[in-house]
C-alpha cells in the first residue's frame, strides 16, 4: 500500500470515525429541500443557455465582417465547451449519482439521465457509481488505477513500453471522454480472444449508437446548418469537445493520483465495513482549493473527499460539510488531502512521469488499516 500520512486506528476508533461521519450525512440528508432542487434547476438551465449562446456565435461568426470572424468563433467554441463542462460535472456527473432522486423529477432521475459525452450513463453507472466509489484505489478492483492506460503506482506492472507514458497521457487528456466510453468494454479480452467478435459488437452496440448521434449532430448537421460557415462550427465543436475533454482529465486525476493518496490491496475487503470504507475514502482522494467558481466548474469534485464519503447527497453541499469533515479527520489523526489545482496537477504530472521508469513501493504492499 502507498506510503501513509494517517494514523493507524483501532477498530474501535473506525467505528467511532464512522459513527461521526453516518451523523454528518443523516442531518445534511435531513435538511435537503427547496434550496437544492433550485439550485440543480439552475445548473440545468445554465448548460442549456450557453451551449445556445455559444452554438449561435459559431453558427453567426462566418457571415460577420472578416475582422470579426476568429474572435466570435473563439467565443462561442469556449462558451459551447463550458457548457459540456458543466454539463458534464455539475449536472451529468452528480445526477447520475442520484443525488437528486429524491426530488422525484423524472428528467433529473440518476437511473435515467444521459449526458452529453460519448459514453452511455449505463456504463458509467457500472465503471464508476458501482466499481470505483465501492473498490476505490484497490489494486485490482478499481479500474480507475490508470485506466489501464497509465502505470500511477509503484505497485502496478512495469513494461518498457510504459516509457513513452507521458505521451500516452497526452493523448489519453485530449481523448478522455473516449477512453471513458471504451472503459466499460474492457477491449483487452477481445483482442486476446476471449471476447468473440459478436460478443464485442452486443457490448459495444449501446456505446456505438450513442457515439453516432453525437458525431453527427457535432460534426454534421450543426455544421451543415452553417452553410459556408461549415468548418468554422465544425472547429469549433471540436475545440469545445477537447476542451471538456482536458478539464475533467485535469479535475479527476486531481482526484486521486495526487503525492499523498493511498491505495490498497485485496486484503483491505477481508471483514470490511462501511466506516473501514469511510476511512478508505478519505485516505485515497484529494480535494482541491478554491471558491465558488472552482467548485462550480469541477462539478464539486474539488471536494473529492466529500464526494465519496457522500457520493449520493447533492454535491452543492459539500462546501459546507467539508468543515466538519477536516475537523473530524483531524481529531482521528487521518490526513485531509488538499491543495490548489497548480500544486495537485503537479503532484500528477509528477507521478505520471516518474512511474514510466521502473519503481518498487518502499515496503511489502500490506493492509495498514486496523480490522
């Protein structure tokens, strides 16, 4: 297991922290109301009117005087990529959690909303609510290590083609809503031959036909409705789609690849509970400094402790549980993680680099968490 800032706990302390925590979550749970339900309505409308505001300037920027062309384009793509940000983070990312099911509005419902990225909700639901949140930073449990793509941690494989990593990782944040539509697909065992080619194309049939849509509403029909202005929208949502892609690359690995992070092996499941798992969340993510803005862009996983010690209460709340929760994780000696996105992306960059060399973890990978 990575190397640990946090104090041992007792069993009975575990207990005790998780007690604390289950107390927190029960008055927040409580409190939910009129005031969320508002708030996710307006995050909801603020993905509708810029990606209006900004598909309109793309589809306008051609017919403009020539001087007037770049700038009004360069501004709808961005407004258009924030948009899918929001989309994706604040709105998509937290919904599909079920974080507002209790609202009861069918349209805001986890078990049914589908967000504009190429992969489908159910995929996502299974990678990442279910896989991740459950096995979080496990070898061998949570894909999330990596993505099969990157080596984060000494105790993962080494190969000699792990030395051209810092090019994949470039290319992995460009293409990351990619990588996220293929994650649940696991490719490999088709290419390995364990996955016949009709049992590839039925797994890969919902990705595949939502892929299409979105190729030719982006890439097609929004271009052809600007006429000579064609490549202009054409670049532009492309701009606004690698720009979604790179800022939550950016806030996940934040996340949790960050220096101080822990991981764990197999062991950890042998008589676990939901206040080992508490203590487990805490010491495996990070969160990142900031105000209103960075918590609102990053769908408040600048909060990313908070979020998966409460993956399902509205994320709008975690700026005011996160008091309580360093308090509680000071007073049982366990390390909250945080910092600003300069000093955290760094720490990434930092490993992303130094594990494409060879590297051993410092000691036996052994469970440090008191059963």
């Amino acid at each position: 297991m990575s190397q640990s800032l946090s104090r041992n706990l007792s069993p009975e302390e575990v207990e005790s922290f998780g007690a604390e925590i289950d107390a927190l979550r029960a008055r927040v749970v409580a409190d939910l109301g009129e005031r969320d339900a508002r708030y996710i309505r307006n995050v909801y409308k603020a993905v509708r009117y810029t990606e209006a505001i900004g598909r309109l300037m793309l589809m306008v920027a051609w017919f403009l005087p020539e001087g007037w062309v770049f700038p009004v384009a360069a501004i709808g793509a961005f407004t258009l990529g924030l948009s899918k940000i929001i989309d994706n983070m604040e709105l998509g990312h937290n919904v599909i959690h079920g974080q507002f099911d209790w609202m009861g509005d069918p349209y805001l419902n986890g078990k049914r909303f589908e967000w504009d990225i190429a992969g489908t909700s159910d995929n996502w639901r299974k990678t990442h609510n279910f896989r991740h949140h459950t096995y979080t930073n496990i070898h061998g449990m949570d894909e999330d290590l990596g993505y099969g793509v990157l080596r984060l941690f000494p105790e993962q494989k080494w190969h000699p083609a792990r030395l051209g990593q810092p090019i994949y990782a470039i290319i992995f944040a460009l293409l990351f809503q990619w990588g996220v539509a293929i994650q649940d697909l696991r490719l490999g065992r088709w290419f390995q031959g364990r996955v016949s080619n009709k049992q590839m194309y039925k797994l890969a049939h919902p990705t595949l036909v939502k892929v299409r849509g979105l190729m030719i509403r982006d890439y097609l029909i929004w271009p052809l409705l600007a006429g000579p202005g064609f490549f202009v929208v054409l670049a532009g949502n492309a701009f606004a789609n690698v720009m979604r892609s790179l800022w939550t690359y950016t806030v996940i690995f934040c996340g949790h690849f960050t220096t101080d992070v822990e991981t764990f092996p197999k062991s950890v499941l042998k008589n676990d509970n939901r206040a080992a798992w508490y203590v487990r969340q805490v010491r495996g993510s990070s969160n990142l400094t900031g105000g209103f803005l960075t918590h609102f862009m990053t769908g408040n996983l600048s909060h990313q402790i908070e979020h998966h010690l409460f993956p399902d209460i509205p994320a709008n709340r975690y700026v005011e549980m996160a008091p309580e929760v360093r308090d509680i994780c000071q007073r049982y000696g366990q390390h909250y993680n945080t910092g600003s996105m300069f000093k955290q992306f760094g720490q990434v960059i930092w490993r992303i680099v130094r594990h494409s060399f060879p590297s051993s973890p410092a000691r036996p990978m052994k469970a440090r968490m008191a059963k």
